[in-house]
C-alpha cells in the first residue's frame, strides 16, 4: 500500500549556547524543566504544578499545512524576472524577494545578544538561587556583562532585539535523531522502530554519513540567506504534481453579504478592490508596519517578507516543476495597476490606476464591476472555460499552457493574469447537495445565503462546485482570488506558495473591517465616461477544445469525492480552556488526537503547522501532535473500549450512548496523563517555533544526501520514514478576528484534514475526508470530535 509523500514546512533550530567570552555554562537540565517533561508513575501535587502551561499567544502558529501526496520526489527551481542572488537550484524571483527586505538578515552565531540573554536568563534561574544575600557583588557583576557586551555589538531595536534577523539554523546532528525517534515511537511497530534506530547509529556514527551532511548543511547555511528556503518550496509546493483545488489552495468564507440589486453586488466588489489598491500603496511606501512575536521572547521581530508577495503574484505550471512569478518591489512611474475579473467563464481586464489618469474611485470601480456583470451574460457564444484548465493536474496544465501561448493573443492574456494584483471572480450560488451532512444533535449552521449553509459556502471558496458551476469561472494558479456570488456569499481562494494563511487573513480582515466600519449609502452608480475593461478573448484549437471536455470530467470527478463538513462545537470555547490553565490550542490538538483514537484505536502521524518568522524568510515548521504521553493519555481515556472504525448508523450512536461504561482510571490519574500530554505538545510547539524541529533538518539531510552522494541515503527510503510523511491528520489552527473560517482538502487519500478557529465560547472546525475512502468521514469525525471535547470538559471543569 502506497504510503503519501510528505507536506512539510520551514523550520530552523534556535540551539541554547552561551557567549565563550562570558565563559557561562547554560546547564540542559534548565531547558528541559522550562519545557516540562514529566513522569506519570508517582508523580505528586508539586509535579502537577509543574505540568501547568502558562497561557500565551499563539501567534507564532502557522494555517494549514499544504499537502504532500503520494509522488515521485522531483528537482529544484523557481523561475525568475530578477537576476538571482541565490544558490544554485533556486530562482531569482524568489531571490528578488528575498534580497528586499535584506535589512533583516544576520547570521545568529553563539555569540549573538539573544542568545547571550537567553542564556544568562536560564543561567541564573538554574543557579543563582543559591546565592546569599551578600554575594550581590557577584551577581551584579554577572547581570552587568549582557549590558556591557550588548553596547558594543551591533545596533538593536527598542526592545532590545538586533535590528537584522537571524538566519535559520541547523540543528545539531545528535538532536535531530533523538527526537526524530521519540516522533515515530507511537506510530510505529516495535520492529520498523528498531530498524530505524540501527540506521540512525550507522548515519550518525562519527565516521558516518550525516556527519558530513550535517556539515554540508552548516555550510550552506553560512553562504545563503536561508538554507532551508528552496528545498522547502519545492518539497511543499513545485513538485507537486496534483490538482492545486482540494489538495493545496484552501478556501475562507466571510459572513454573507444582503445584496438588493446587482449594483450592491458592483459596490461591494469595488468596496474590496479600492481596499487591495490601499493596501498596495502601503507595501509600496515601505510603511507596512513590523510584526512581533506576541508570546516566546515577546516582541521578537517578525520576517514581513511573505506579505509583499501577496499581491501581484502567481504560480507557473511546469511540467516536472513549477515556478512563482513574483513581482518587483520597486513600482515603474509607467506601470499600472490592474486585476482580472472573472464573470461566467469570461475574463475581463480593469485597471483600478493608469499612469495617464490616476487611481480610479470607489464608484468608477463600481461602474467598472456593473459593465462587466451585465455584459458577460450578453454574449452570443458561450467562452471557453480556460480558467478549468488550472485544476488540472500540473505536468497536464502545463502542457495545455505551452499550447495556448503558441498564439500571441493567449500570451498577453497569461501576461495580465500573472500580473494582475488579485483575481476577482464574480459567481453563481452552488445547489443545495453541496449543504453538510451531518450528524443527529449536531449544531445548526450561523451563516446562511437562502437554502445555502457554512459547508455549502466553503465548497465554492475552496473549488468553485464543479464545470457546470463556477470551476471554470477560476485561475487556480494565482495567489488571491476575491470571490462574490450574487446571493451575498462571498470569501476567497488563495495559492499557498508565496505566503502563509496569516498574511492573506490579515489583509482581509483588515478591508473587510473597514468596510463594516464605514457603512455608506448607496444610492446608484454614477455614469463615468471611462472606457469599458478590456474583454480578453481566447484562441483556441480543436485541441484544447478536447482538452476542456476532458478537464471537466476530471475537476467533477475530484470534487464529487470531496467529503467536507464545518462544524461549530459549541459546548464552550477558548475561555473555558484557558481556565483550566492550557494553551487553547495545545489542548484543541490533543482533542483531535482523541478523536482519532476513539475511531481507530490508533495515533497517525499528524501534522499542524507553526511559523517560523522570527528567522530570515522563515515560513512553517510541522508541530507532531501524535506523541507517546498523547497515546497513553488517549488509552486511558477510551477506558479500553477499542477502535469504532465501521461508519454506523446515528441510531448506531444512540445505542452506544446507552450503554453502561464504568472508569478503570481514576481522575486524578486522567488529569495526571493529560498533563503530561500538554507538557510534551507544548513542548514540541515551543521547540518548533524557536526553531528546533526536525522535518527541515531532515529535508535538509535528505537533500544534501542527494546533492552529495548522488542517491538517497537508506534512512529516507525506510519504511519509518515514508509512515512518519504521511500524514493522516492534517491540521492547523486560522485564527480570524471575524466570524469568518477556512478549509482545504486532506493530503492523503486515506486521510483527515481539519482546521479550526478557537473562539470565547465555541471552536469552528473544517473537516474534510474522500468519500473514496471507505474508512474515513467527515462528519463522523466531527461527532467524534464533539465526543472527545465533552469528555475532556467533564475531565477537567472542576
């Protein structure tokens, strides 16, 4: 049985080490009781209080983790329209964004401020609570050094942070073994553990293998911005070979929109479009505001560089690889600014600021909006769906795409798409058979357009509903596509490589809230004597024309398999989790943990995504829910009931609910293994977003492996390895400030994905499955999931 490739994320390894200078010894015992290991057997009221995780931000997670299927692992490069400036395999457009927000970018040796202030924190903890009173001298001296050291190094920022970032480390040899096996030890036999470890002492042996790859890495590391930039895109994004909707764009729906007329619809869209227009003005004043890390050496500098390629910016198919076009930084007097609009199959170019007449008003966007709704229906003959051709697998698109630019026309058409700052595609409401199916007791749906519910919705954000729908009426490839649809159902489609969920959140949230914030009234559209959009007109060849019957089939055929569900839990939210003294979203993971395992009987290798910004260029590291204090914990709580694979009836369900079950563990016991389990998930979160994972490090060496030997070194072609990369659950939290959620596909066949949106008083989850699989379904994982959550309140409420 073939076991899915990986979808991995960008991680780095910010390794404790003390200034040589200062001659101060940080011992390991103070990290480790920072981070809060703990034993079960015994363990005593004092220990219990050491389990408590303090509350913080989470800012520092990621969205969701884009997926790796099962494929053949292919080569490096990312097309440009800059020189490069980096190292070989990469390309210069993603260079080019890389050298603009240069002013970031330092090496963060063992000598760096941070690093000497975070030891001498631990330092002092660990060891100068045995000092006497009138030992002060001393330890003033001690706490004088960092000031003394700090004002000769290099410039830092009022917080105290050097005003460059630190590049992503790598991680030492030893580390990233350790805690690989401690990642595969509750998803794997005692037998395919045991053949892992005997290749990890053979690759780590002093005259082994990783040795010299580890120091391959090091070096890289010295000689690049990010060594981990490139192997990370194209593991996660241009060398995937399948369709880009369901299985890598996700899909935000906003609340819905109450549109009276068409011209609500046309004001609305150019409400949005002025907003996207501001916000490029920003970026291109250099006055996008710094971000900092909220919680974890709070007020952390934050790399920005993601947010400039929102904009603009579009995926290239490629027959083995893709590529980004991703644009300039610095604006040409001439250029103009324009978006694609998108209205039943048909494409039409609108320029919101030309250099011969300015940036356009929110009414002459509007008038803009209202020609191209009114004539796109008008037209004699029905438009070639071209924008299907973008959901098809990528070597497939690529080739339609080297077809359609053997005409000029279609190659200025591809030329304003890429260049378009966003896409808007203007829709028709989906059937009512795209509403959930849930289950009996379920919550009822908040947001709702006529017949439509929150499931119905996150279906046309996330592919459109299929040919005969809105599929066509799409460009997959581009990085932010706004869309309306006519019943005031509204929201987006995003691309995933060039940025983060946060960063297309962010901007949203930010226009949609202005919006709502500065109601005006509408009372028509003005006449403007501006010319109409450009329409853009498509030739196409008997070939392509077969291409399309063809690509409609297929797209149908993905999305007919596509099992989704949004669920509001509703019970309580993050305010009840964070009394009982745990991070909302460590404790929201290991419910999903205990979700699967009462299905199952079984933990998966599961993935949540956490960022990695506070390092030059730094995207997302893969936080590994599924650990061995998770799997215990899980056990006791199923009281040995066993897996519940078979999807049974709701009448099924009942009878189950009815049934005697006695406890074999006490609660104070439960409570002890639950905190356990938070200490290691909070554990494994921190160590990621302080940069000490181990999918990068392990890409890195499996990379390095290739570039050095030739071939794949025998660890990553063990059966361990190809488990630990296949993700069964897939997740990560999307934070919005809004009553607004996102969703995307699994990234395996045999697979979960789900999302979720913690809030005061419920938790929004999107779970998503294929109706292929015969063992997995959505909505009976959300009943699980509701199952799970009620337990772990009655665990814990007093």
């Amino acid at each position: 049985m073939g076991l899915g490739k990986r979808e991995k994320r960008m991680r780095g390894n910010a390794v404790a080490g003390c200034a040589s200078q200062l001659a101060i010894e940080c011992p390991a015992e103070a990290q480790a009781h920072a981070q809060m290991s703990c034993a079960v057997e015994g363990a005593s009221e004092k220990k219990s209080a050491r389990f408590r995780v303090p509350l913080g931000d989470l800012g520092d997670l990621g969205d969701h983790p884009i997926r790796k299927r099962e494929q053949d692992p292919k080569g490096a490069n990312v097309a440009s329209n800059e020189a490069s400036t980096s190292a070989a395999g990469s390309g210069p457009e993603s260079a080019a964004l890389f050298s603009k927000l240069r002013s970031f970018s330092i090496g963060s040796g063992p000598n760096s401020p941070q690093r000497v202030v975070s030891n001498l924190r631990g330092f002092l903890t660990h060891r100068l609570s045995n000092i006497t009173p009138s030992d002060t001298g001393w330890k003033d001296s001690i706490l004088s050094i960092p000031k003394k050291w700090l004002s000769t190094a290099e410039s830092v920022d009022e917080f105290g942070f050097p005003d460059t970032l630190p590049k992503v480390p790598v991680p030492a040899l030893d580390e990233t073994m350790a805690d690989y096996i401690r990642a595969l030890e509750p998803i794997t036999t005692p037998a395919q553990l045991e053949r892992t470890k005997e290749l990890i002492r053979q690759f780590s042996a002093p005259q082994g293998i990783g040795v010299r790859l580890h120091q391959y890495l090091l070096d890289k590391r010295e000689a690049e911005d990010n060594w981990a930039y490139y192997y990370w895109l194209n593991e996660m994004y241009m060398d995937i070979r399948i369709p880009l909707p369901i299985n890598s764009n996700p899909g935000m729906v906003f609340p819905p929109r109450r549109f009276k007329t068409v011209h609500d619809v046309a004001h609305f869209a150019a409400r949005l479009l002025d907003g996207i227009l501001s916000h490029r003005e920003m970026l291109d004043s250099g006055e996008l505001p710094l971000e900092r890390a909220a919680s974890r050496e709070k007020n952390q500098p934050l790399c920005m560089a993601q947010y400039y390629r929102l904009l603009g910016s579009c995926r290239r198919p490629g027959v083995k690889q893709d590529s980004q076009f991703l644009p300039s930084r610095e604006r040409l007097n001439d250029e103009d600014r324009h978006v694609v609009v998108i209205c039943r199959n048909q494409m039409y170019c609108v320029v919101l600021q030309a250099s011969d007449r300015g940036k356009l008003s929110e009414s002459e966007i509007a008038s803009q909006i209202l020609y191209v709704l009114s004539d796109a229906p008008c037209l004699p003959a029905k438009p070639a769906p071209v924008g299907l051709l973008t959901a098809e697998p990528r070597s497939t698109w690529a080739r339609d795409r080297e077809m359609l630019q053997e005409d000029e026309r279609n190659q200025r058409n591809l030329e304003l798409i890429e260049t378009a700052q966003v896409v808007l595609c203007l829709d028709e409401p989906l059937a009512g058979n795209f509403n959930a199916r849930g289950f009996t007791g379920a919550t009822p749906t908040v947001h709702q357009a006529g017949d439509r519910d929150e499931t119905n919705m996150a279906h046309e954000m996330i592919h459109g509903g299929g040919s005969e729908y809105n599929s066509g009426n799409r460009w997959f490839d581009k990085t932010m596509q706004l869309i309306i649809c006519t019943d005031g159902t509204w929201g987006l489609c995003y691309e995933h490589s060039c940025s983060e969920g946060i960063a297309v959140v962010q901007l949203l949230e930010k226009i949609y809230k202005k919006i709502e914030e500065h109601p005006d009234e509408d009372n028509g559209l003005p006449q403007h004597h501006l010319p109409p959009p450009e329409r853009l007109e498509w030739h196409v060849g008997p070939q392509l024309q077969m291409r399309f019957v063809q690509a409609s089939k297929s797209v149908d055929k993905c999305i007919d398999d596509l099992d989704f569900y949004v669920y509001r839990y509703q019970s309580y939210g993050k305010t009840f989790i964070k009394s009982c003294q745990v991070s909302p979203d460590v404790y929201i993971q290991l419910a999903l943990q205990l979700a699967h395992y009462k299905l199952y009987g079984r933990l998966v290798a599961t993935y949540e995504s956490a960022s990695t910004r506070r390092f030059l260029h730094g995207r997302v590291d893969c936080i590994r829910a599924a650990s061995t204090e998770a799997l215990e914990w899980a056990k006791a709580m199923c009281q040995g009931e066993g897996a519940n694979v078979p999807l049974e009836s709701d009448r099924d369900d009942e009878e189950e609910s009815r049934k005697v079950k006695f406890s074999i563990y006490s609660k104070d016991h439960l409570r002890e293994l639950f905190r356990c389990a938070v200490a290691r998930q909070t554990e494994v979160m921190v160590k990621n977003i302080l940069g000490n994972g181990i999918d990068i490090p392990l890409l890195g060496l499996r990379e390095a492996s290739i570039e050095v030997t030739g071939e794949m070194h025998e660890l990553f072609r063990d059966e361990s390895y190809n488990i630990s990369q296949c993700f069964l659950l897939s997740t990560s939290q999307v934070a919005c400030s809004t009553d607004s959620f996102m969703g995307y596909g699994p990234v395996t066949p045999r697979g979960y994905g789900c999302s979720y949106n913690p809030h005061p008083e419920q938790i929004v989850f999107c779970v998503s499955a294929f109706y292929s699989c015969e063992d997995t379904s959505a909505s009976r994982y959300a009943k699980s999931l509701q199952d799970s959550l009620d337990i772990m309140r009655d665990l814990l409420q007093n």
